[in-house]
C-alpha cells in the first residue's frame, strides 16, 4: 500500500519559515512526479506546488507561492520537501502530498490527476 505522511506542520509569525517533509513508502519516488496542495477553511484544495519523475525534473509553482516556497526531492530518503518562506497569512491551510503516475511535466495542478495523498499537516500563520 502507498503511503505518504506528511510533517513539519506547525504555528509561525509572519515572515517566518516551515520545511514540510512527506515521507514516501512502498514506492521510489523516481517514477511519480509529487505535488503539495493546500486547503484553507471553508475554500476549495488548490495545487501549490509539484515535481515531475526524475526523467523530467521540472517544477511549477503557483503565482501566489512563487519565489517563496521550494520543492524538492530526496530518492535517497524517499521525501519530498517543500520549504516555505515568507510565509504570510493567507498561507495558512491544511497542506497534502500527493503523488502521481500521470504528470508527465509539471505544470498548473489538476487534482484527478493525482492519485495517491497524505493525511495532511496544519499551517498557521499569525503573530
């Protein structure tokens, strides 16, 4: 069984810093391009950030996160990271890894196209 378990969650200040980390089981991370969404309260899941199979490597980030947040990828470790900086307010949301066989490039992020997610980790953002 797939597993995807996201850490690294937690409360920071305005302008602070978090590393979400999603350890990756089951599978090598070298076939599945993985992505980060976020969901706020009471608003839609929407895809911040993703990146394609090793055999591509390309990233995308959503304009509200761009030069911000970081993706990454350890095969080594089987993790993936996303590393936000500058966080803001409106970044507060519940974030999800997910992995997917389908995204060949990353790009703008469909959700039926991902096919295995996490349990998610809470962001908060607020002085």
């Amino acid at each position: 069984q797939v597993q995807l378990v996201e850490s690294g969650g937690g409360l920071v200040q305005p302008g602070g810093s978090l590393r979400l980390s999603c350890a990756v089981s089951q599978f090598t991370l070298d076939d599945y391009a993985f992505g980060w969404f976020r969901q706020a309260p009471g608003k839609e899941r929407e895809g911040v950030s993703c990146i394609a199979s090793s055999s591509d490597d390309s990233t995308y980030y959503a304009d509200s996160v761009k030069g911000r947040f970081t993706i990454s990828r350890d095969n080594a470790k089987n993790t993936v990271y996303l590393q936000l900086n500058s966080l803001k307010p409106e970044d507060t949301a519940d974030y999800y890894c997910a992995a997917s066989p389908w995204v060949v490039h990353a790009g703008p992020m469909v959700l039926k196209e991902w096919d295995f997610w996490g349990q998610g980790t809470q962001v908060t953002v607020s002085s």
